[in-house]
C-alpha cells in the first residue's frame, strides 16, 4: 500500500508488545511518527489496559506540538481495548 508521507503528514501507527522483565510481563504502547521513522510517545504497564494507551497518545501528541489532526493506526491483532478522544 502506498501512502503519500510528507513532511507535514501526521500520520502515527502504534502497537503494544509484551516484554518479558525477569519476574514478570510488562506491556509497552509505542507511538510512532512515520514521517521522522521516531518513536514519539510512549507507556509502560503491568496490564494491557487502555488507560496506559491513553498516556502513549498523549504523550506522542505533547512531543509532536499538540496537532490538530492526527490519523493513527494500529494493528492490535489480538489485543483489543476501546480508547475515547476528545
């Protein structure tokens, strides 16, 4: 699929893995900018819920100079979770 990047474009993707830290699973929601190819937000957690979801976003969005529209993408496969913006 090709998509037109440009400079300006506010085009995010994110995901969630899981990570293994020697006693137990910490989940880490990474926003990325796909224009700068940068990590631009990010949380960590001991459970996969929305509310750290919600602290990527915000985090990404504060970094980025709080944008007016942002078009963001993720993959969740199986992890499912609903997260409300205002």
């Amino acid at each position: 699929m090709a998509a037109n990047l440009h400079q300006t474009s506010p085009i995010r993707s994110g995901d969630i893995p899981y990570i293994w830290s020697g006693q137990r699973w910490s989940y880490l929601a990474v926003v990325l900018d796909l224009y700068a190819c940068r990590v631009v937000g990010w949380a960590m957690s001991c459970s996969p819920d929305a509310d750290f979801v919600v602290k990527a976003l915000d985090h990404a969005w504060e970094q980025r100079g709080q944008p007016k529209s942002v078009m963001f993408h993720s993959d969740s496969k199986t992890t499912r979770c609903q997260v409300f913006l205002g």
